[in-house]
C-alpha cells in the first residue's frame, strides 16, 4: 500500500494580509506561509492508516515559501519519503488547475494505491484539487471525506453531505481522496524530531514541465470586503449594557 | 487552610481474624482487628525494576528511583495538596506498575521545586519530568492544549501564537521612547528583555509601559529587540521540549550577537532562570538580571511623587525564589513605596505556594482541571486574601492574568493583582491604584 499525501502552504493568518499593487494578489513578500490545515488532516489519515497496515506514505508539496519545514514536520511525524516540485515560479499563487496538473505529472511516474489531499485550502476555497486529479489520472475520486476504511482492494469512505447527513460509499484503488477531516486531531511532531530529521532525512526535488499549458483564471481584482453597516458599542456597566442588549433584541423581535 | 480535594480516605487493610504465633515460644496471639498492619505478611520483592530502569536511563531520569517514602515532599508539593500526585506517589505507582511515559500525571508537575527542597534524597523532579516528558513528546503523546503552545512557539517565537512583528506594539502605550535595537544599533547598557506575556497580554503590557517609565526616569540606558525578540523558552524546555528550546536559543544567540549590551534584565523568571542556569551549559554566557534585581540596586534614586496606601501580599515565583535564591529584591522594592504595609502568606519565600504556571502547566488549565480539585492559583489567591491584603503583588508576566482570573473565580474580586511595576509607577507619578 503506497499512499501519497498532496500538501500546500497558504499565508499565515496570524498575520494582517494586505493587497499587493496591483490589486489581483495578497502582498506575499511580508507573510508567513504554513501548511493547509486540511492537508494536515489528510497526513494524519494516511499515517493512522500506516499505523494499521504496512503501508507506506509519500508527501508531495508545490516548492512554495517555508515549505521544508511542512515536508519535513511530515517525515518527522511518519512519512517514508518527501518530494519537492520545482519548476514554476515558487513566489507565485499556483492555481488549483495548475496545481493538480502538476501533481499529476509526478504520480504519472509514481505506482500509488490512494491519494489523499485537504479537502480545500483555507485561502482560495477552491476545493478542486481531488476531482481534477481523479479525473486527470481517470480514478475514482471522493470530496469531503470523513472516514476513511481500507477493505482489501477497495475503500469504504464516509463523506459529509448536506444537511448533517453522512454518506458511506466504496471506491476501487487507487484513488483519491478530499479530505475534511481525520479521525484524530493530526499528532504532534516535537521540534527535537523535526531537527532530527532536517539532519537525517532529505527532501527530494523533482522539477516538474508542463508541456500543455492549463488554462488559467485571471483575477481582475482583489479586496478586502467593503464595509456594510457598522458595529454600536454599548457602554456603561455590565448590568446596563445587558438591560441595554435584551430591549435590542426585544425591538428586533428576536426573544 | 483545609487539605482541599480530591483526596482518597485510607484503605484499612486490618484483617477481621488474625493469629500471630512466636516463631520461638509458640505463643499465640489473637490480634484479629487489631490496628497494626505490619502483622499482615507483605512481600517487598515483589515488585519489578523495569519501570525506574526505564526512567533511570534517561538523562535527568536517574533519581526517580532513589525516593525512600520519607513523604517529605507530601506537605510541601503544590499539586499533592489538591489532587492524588506527588513526588512519592509518583515513585510509588511507578513501582506498582504505572507507565509514566503515558500516563496523565506527567504533565501535572509545575517544576516548582518545592520538593527537592527539602528532599533527603535529593530526588529531582525538576529533571525526571522533562526527561520523560521528552520521550512522551517524541512519541506524539502530548496533550493537544500543549501541543498547540509548542506549534505557535516554533512557528512564531512566543507561546501565544501572536504575530511576531507586532512584539513591540506595546511602546506606543507607554509615553516615553524606548528604543529598538534593530532601528538604532548603538551599543546599550541594559537589554530590556521583554518576554512574551509583557509583550502581548493586555496586563503585562501595561506592566511593560510602566517599567519603561521607570527606567526612563532613573535615565536607565535601555533598549528592546522588538520583533526579533523570540522567547527564550525555558517553560516549554520544562515541558518537555528541549529540541524546541535549543532551536530558539540558536535564533536568541544569533540575534544578540548582533548587538552590543552590558546586561539583560527580564521581566520573566522563567526566561531569567534560562540565561542564569540553561545557556552557560551550552557555552553562552551573559550577564543576567531579573527586573527587580535591577530597579533594587538603584532603589535610593526612585522618587515618589505619592503614596500607595494598602495593604500588600507578595507571591515569591518559583523560578526567582526557589530556582534562584532572590527573595530580596522585590520586598526591597515593596517596602521602598511610601504608604506600603507588606504582610506575608503563611507559605513565602522558599515554602512558596506556587501559582500553577511554571513547567508548562500555565498551557494545561484544562488538562490539569480534570485531575485537581481547584486550580492552584485559585489556592494562592484565597492564601493570599486571607492575609487581609488589598493588593496581590507579584513579580513574575505569568501571574496577573492567572491569579486575576482565581480572584474573580473564588469571589476574592476586591484583591488586586499588581506587578510591582507598577505599583512603583503608581506611587512614582502619584496616581491612585484604586483606579
Ligand atoms: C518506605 C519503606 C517501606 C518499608 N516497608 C517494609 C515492609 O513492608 N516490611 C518490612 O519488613 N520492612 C519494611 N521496611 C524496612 C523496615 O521498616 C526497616 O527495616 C525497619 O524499620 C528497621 O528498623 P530499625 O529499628 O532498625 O530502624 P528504624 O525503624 O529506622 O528506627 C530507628 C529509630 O531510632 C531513632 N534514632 C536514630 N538515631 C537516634 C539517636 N541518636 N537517639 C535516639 N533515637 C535515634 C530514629 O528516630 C528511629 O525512630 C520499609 C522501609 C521503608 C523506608
Ligand atoms: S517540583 Fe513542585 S509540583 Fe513538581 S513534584 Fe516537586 S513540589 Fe510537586
Ligand atoms: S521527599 Fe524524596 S525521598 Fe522522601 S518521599 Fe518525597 S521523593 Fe521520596
């Protein structure tokens, strides 16, 4: 059982994103990058899933900024091997089509049984990236999974549906997965394991050329929402401002 | 004060029927339901020595298993006194089987060192726990609230997961100008290292501000690191991640190396107890100086423009008293301020109640709830009002908001809760502490 993870980093929101000149990108030269917190999710899968079988887990990551650090916290927690692309512009916002056909190209040359991606990254809300590789590698694919159960050749995955309902159903390997969350909070890999393996493990690069360029979207225009209404701060003392909140709510006919 | 908690009654192990004859005479005796325990054949080998040997061939791990059961440290251990661990229990479940690498109760020590006060056999919690809890770490079992702290402590160089480059945006607030390093490298005589609960939480910043009108009006030369300040860590090396501390001592080293100080003066035991005690082990030595120690030796030049009419308790922090032996210097500064009635706890200076902050346990509110039968900081505060104090003053970022929150908890709001910071700057620019 070979899985690959498919990882990618996004701004830091610790930080106050701000446009950059030309209004169609966050400003990237000043932000922090981390990991996606969905593709977190989707190691912590497939390293229960190493737990349980022998299998073996692979990450994949875009050369994006501080991304050693993603690849490497994944070895440290338990992934056999971490590979690199290169071949773009590592500074730039990568969409999702590109990303997936980038992706592609790498698991062409890769025997693999399950795919397991975030089920959208928290900047771009794209949600994409599992349905075009599963149509790009023309195998099954899933989005929103929530369970994942290996029954032999095939997969038993639970995927969150509409209105709080759940939905069980079996896909043949390989395949790939969007995954919304892991059965376990994703584990924790101490800082003295991820030295250990910054000094031990290697990152492996694979530069990636695209021959077909992906047609691609282009943004006109990125901002902040406008502002609409405003915020009324109450003040006086906690007795007041409660008395003061119940007769708002009165008025609005809420209670 | 009543032995609060959770604590189990004794089990009697009294047999109903019980004869005792003399191996010698053949005498019989009826002791059935007699209270000496000693009369039921115990076995002492009974038990294994894997567990300690475990233990033991950790760095640090080795005295866990020299404990004789004295129970010296019973009385004097914190968290004994609220809940089912201490020093000797911890001995004793090891000994019976407990598997501390994964149990619960190895977060729960705050590396108080209270018990290694007064410990015949020099057993040290304040190494055994960090050594195991490393291991415990490295395996993934790490509670998940501490396993965030340590993420954001790697990620942005202090444990609140704050953006680092906002560290200094407390200066704004505090009417004088303090001066970064980065922005003006002159050489400077007193590194203010600011550390991150004066930095970021609400409260310690306004300690901060008043601390910087303090030197300010000593004409103190001082200046700060601004946002290439990175906590120094010593708690979450305490924790258990020593790869964590090491790789920002690098980051500290780097960044000092930069600059040229006479001294750094912190606000923070914990930090100061990592440049007084951790960093020469690693070759790199500074002069160090808790703020108080500082503000001490220049009290006779401290003008008070008022007074600060109250009553006042002081809470000696572990790692400045215990860890450190300064019990001076902050009671120097307390009496100093003209209006001042300084009363002390039952437990101060080296017998310390310990806040509940130190050794990661300010990261384990709620891990640890499940385990004591009040927090620890709730215990000191109602220590400290049943003193008759007005003001909780305390010396350490870690305790405004931890002994703040067990005062509205324990229905002690009418206790304050000052750094003396700024109580000096209160009394120094005749403000009224009541406001
Ligand atoms: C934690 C622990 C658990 C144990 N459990 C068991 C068990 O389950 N079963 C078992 O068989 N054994 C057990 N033992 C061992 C057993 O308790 C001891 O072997 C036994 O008590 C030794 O008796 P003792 O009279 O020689 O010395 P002690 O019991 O040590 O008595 C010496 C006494 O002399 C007093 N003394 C010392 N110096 C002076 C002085 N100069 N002037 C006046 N008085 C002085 C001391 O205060 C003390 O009261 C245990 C020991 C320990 C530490
Ligand atoms: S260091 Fe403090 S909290 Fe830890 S076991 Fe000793 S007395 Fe208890
Ligand atoms: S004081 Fe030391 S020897 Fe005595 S019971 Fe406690 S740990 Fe053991």
């Amino acid at each position: 059982m070979h899985i690959v993870v498919a990882m990618r980093q996004l701004a830091d929101l610790v930080e106050e994103l701000e446009v950059n000149g030309d209004g169609t990108d966050i400003d990237r030269d000043f932000v922090k990058f981390v990991s996606n917190e969905w593709d977190e999710a989707a190691l912590e899968e497939a390293l229960t899933i190493k737990d349980e079988s022998a299998a073996s887990v692979t990450v994949v990551a875009l050369d994006e900024p501080d991304v050693d650090q993603t690849l490497y916290a994944a070895l440290a927690k338990g992934a056999d091997r971490a590979v690199k692309l290169t071949g773009h512009d590592p500074s730039a916002w990568v969409r999702t089509r590109e990303r997936a056909q980038r992706i592609a190209s790498f698991l062409a040359h890769e025997e693999f049984d399950l795919v397991l991606t975030g089920v959208q990254a928290a900047d771009d809300l794209d949600g994409q990236l599992a349905g075009i590789l599963g149509s790009t590698l023309d195998i099954p694919h899933a989005a929103v999974v929530v369970g994942v159960e290996l029954t032999g050749s095939s997969l038993r995955v639970a995927q969150e549906l509409g209105g709080g309902l759940v939905g069980v159903s079996e896909l043949e390997l390989p395949a790939v997965l969007g995954v919304q969350a892991a059965r376990q909070a994703p584990r924790y890999a101490s800082i003295t394991r991820i030295r250990q393996a910054m000094q031990t493990q290697k990152i492996e690069e694979q530069e990636v050329s695209l021959e077909v360029t992906t047609p691609q979207v282009t943004v006109r225009r990125l901002y902040p929402p406008e502002k609409q209404g405003g915020a009324t701060m109450l003040t006086g003392s906690a007795k007041d401002v409660a008395t003061e909140i119940v007769n708002i709510l009165r008025s609005k006919g809420l209670v | 004060m009543p032995v609060g908690g959770n604590k189990q009654a004794p089990v009697i192990t009294e047999l109903e029927e019980a004869i005792v004859v003399s191996p010698l005479s053949g005498r019989e005796w009826d002791v059935s339901g007699a209270t000496s325990r000693m009369l039921e054949s115990r076995v002492l080998t009974d038990y294994g020595s894997a567990g300690f040997a475990r233990i033991a061939a950790l760095e640090g791990g080795e005295s866990l298993e020299y404990c004789y059961g004295c129970g010296k440290c019973v009385p004097v251990c914190p968290v004994d006194l609220v809940s089912e661990y201490g020093p000797r229990k911890i001995h004793r479940r090891v000994q019976t089987g407990l598997d501390l690498f994964r149990s619960d109760e190895l977060w729960m020590c705050t590396t108080c060192g209270n018990c290694l006060r007064v410990c015949p056999k020099q057993v040290n919690m304040i190494e055994v726990m960090p050594a195991v809890r490393e291991v415990a770490m490295a395996d993934g079992t790490i509670p998940e609230e501490l396993q965030q702290v340590m993420e954001k402590t790697f990620r942005y160089g202090n444990a609140l997961g704050e953006n680092p480059r906002r560290r200094h945006a407390w200066t704004k607030g505090a009417d004088v100008e303090v001066r970064v390093l980065a922005n003006d490298p002159r050489p400077v005589d007193v590194l203010f290292y600011v550390e991150d609960y004066w930095s970021y939480h609400p409260r310690g910043q306004q300690a901060a501000q008043a601390f910087a009108r303090i030197l300010t009006s000593l004409d103190v030369d001082f200046a700060i690191l601004g946002s290439e300040e990175k906590t120094l860590g010593d708690s979450q090396r305490l924790a258990g991640e020593k790869g964590l501390f090491e790789s920002l001592m690098e980051q500290v080293v780097e960044v000092l190396s930069k600059y040229q100080f006479n001294r750094i003066v912190t606000p923070d035991p914990h930090g100061f107890n990592a440049l007084r005690k951790i960093y020469p082990k690693y070759g790199h030595d500074y002069e160090a100086m808790h703020y108080s120690q500082l503000l001490a030796s220049m009290i006779d030049r401290i003008e008070f423009q008022g007074t600060l009419d109250a009553k006042v308790t002081f809470h000696d922090p572990c790692y400045l008293g215990r860890h450190n032996g300064e019990y001076e210097a902050p009671r120097k500064l307390l009496e100093a301020i003209p209006g001042v009635e300084l009363l002390e706890m039952g437990r101060c200076r080296e017998n310390s109640y310990c806040c509940g902050g130190g050794g990661g346990g300010m990261w384990l509110d709620g891990f640890n709830s499940n385990h004591a039968s009040e927090r620890l900081s709730e215990r000191r505060v109602r220590e400290a009002a049943e003193t008759g104090a007005d003001i909780l003053a305390v010396a350490c970022p870690y305790e405004v908001s931890r002994f703040e929150d067990a005062a509205k908890s324990t229905g002690n709001e009418h206790l304050r809760v000052m750094d003396i910071a700024e109580m000096l700057d209160i009394a120094m620019r005749a403000q009224d502490w009541r406001i």
